[in-house]
C-alpha cells in the first residue's frame, strides 16, 4: 500500500464520519455559500500576473513539520499584499496539519484572492464542504480518482459554481481529464515515491491541450525554476514549502515575486 492510498481510506473514514456530523442541508447555511467566487483561472491569465500560488500548510508527511509557528491569517495576508494569483489551503488535518478553520480564517483575511481547498477529494460531499468554508475552486488528484468519479466531482463542483484544478503526474492521468476542468495541475513529485523532477511538466505540459490553463506544482524554489516552465507555456507555479520554511513566509514571498519581476 502507498502513502496515497493509506491517505485516501483514511479520507473516506474521515469524509463518513463528517457526514454523520453535519449534513449537505446544514453545509449550504454556511455565510460563504452565496459569495461570488474568485476565478483562479483568470487572475493566473490577467496581465502583470506573478501566477505564483503560494501554500499555507504545516506539515507534510515527505517533509515531517514544516511550521508550526506560522499563523494563517497573517501568512495568507502576506502572501495577497506579495501579488500572489492565488492561495492554496491545506484541510487534511492527519498528513499536513491543515484544518477547515485555516480555510475559513484566509478566505475572511483575502476577500478578494482566489483561494484553493487543498485536501484528497474523494466525495461529493467534500466540494459542498470546501464551498461552505470559502474555497474558490478544489483540487482533484487524478491519481486518486477514476475518470467517472472526475466527472461526478467536476459536475457538483459546477454545480456550486466552484472552479476545477485536475492534478496528474502520468500521461495515462491525462485521460481522465474532462471538459468541466478549468485548469490542470502538473505534480512534479511521485505521490508514491516522493521523488521530484521539474521534467515531469515539461513533458506532460507538451500533450495537454494548447489552451489548458496549467500550473506546476512541487519542487520549485528558484526563479529560474519559474522562468524555465514560463517558457514551457506554463500559466502558474504552486509553492508552499520554499516559502512556509521560512521564519516570514509571507516576507520570503514577496522577496521571490519581486526578484521574479526584475
């Protein structure tokens, strides 16, 4: 069994026990039900866009404890006044220390920055809860997922005119891709290994569509890395733990989009 699948039972234990807890009726009474959402993809095409995503997240279990320290609202913050195209939330509280109140305090701190609810997306029933907490859009692993159970996660997300960002890390992944995802999300790192290579985007990046909205994810931690996947028609850059190392992530953000801009 990999660390993936060990994550995914656990997910659906956990996914099993919410719904006993809270039902889809009691979600939708959430204040930031009825908010417009922030549109990822357009922020990352807008012009003088820095397309970084950066991350707020804790822990991860290739990494061990990242930050402890940091605080999400004075992070996420940070990261909005650093010219960010967007943030990314880590929910999963297990693996990466995230929590749906980290959701809820950067999307009240960042009314207007797209926010992204990172987690294993395994059910329905999370998307009416990433909605409920103020995400923007969801993430969906291609790894974790059939093409079928894609589909039925992109329909609701549609439904709760939630925004669609579809990870892969195989060409094979690519195949389950559907006409309802809003961008595509190359992972860099093996999710059963943990290995990193910067060439896994070059290279599925080239078999996506010429219009697909993509961005890289893992792995970066230079300005040349961003430069090298600019030039490979990528639209943005997911970072999370070159800044969140940091005693300021979000001073070591706005030092990065600034030398990016140079």
């Amino acid at each position: 069994m990999t660390i993936l699948d060990e994550i995914n039972n656990n997910k659906r234990r956990e996914v099993a026990e919410a719904k006993k807890l809270v039902s889809l009726e009691q979600l939708k009474f959430s204040p930031f039900f009825k908010r417009k959402i922030n549109s990822l993809k357009t922020t990352l095409k807008a012009a003088g866009a820095s397309g970084i995503i950066a991350e707020y997240k804790t822990k991860s279990p290739s990494k061990g404890v990242i930050n402890e320290q940091a605080e999400v609202v004075e992070v996420s913050s940070a990261y909005t006044a650093a010219g960010v195209s967007g943030i990314s939330i880590l929910t999963d509280r297990q693996y990466f220390g995230g929590a749906f109140e980290d959701l809820a305090k950067a999307r009240s701190a960042n009314p207007t920055t797209p926010i992204l609810r990172k987690d294993f997306m395994l059910d329905p029933y999370q998307v009416y809860e990433a909605k409920a907490h103020g995400a923007d859009l969801i993430l969906l692993i291609a790894a974790s997922l059939s093409k079928e159970e894609m589909l039925e996660l992109s329909e609701t997300a549609k439904e709760l005119d939630l925004e669609v960002l579809v990870e892969v890390h195989t060409e094979e992944e690519i195949e389950k891709l559907n006409s309802l995802v809003d961008i595509v999300g190359v992972n860099n790192r093996n999710l059963k290994t943990f290995e990193v290579d910067l060439e896994t985007s070059v290279k599925l990046g080239s078999l996506l569509p010429q219009d697909m909205v993509r961005i890289s994810e893992s792995g970066l931690s230079s300005v040349e890395n961003i430069h090298y996947l600019c030039q490979a028609g990528f639209d943005g850059f997911l970072m999370g733990e070159n800044f969140m190392k940091t005693e300021n992530p979000g001073q070591a953000c706005k030092e990065f989009i600034e030398l990016l801009r140079k």
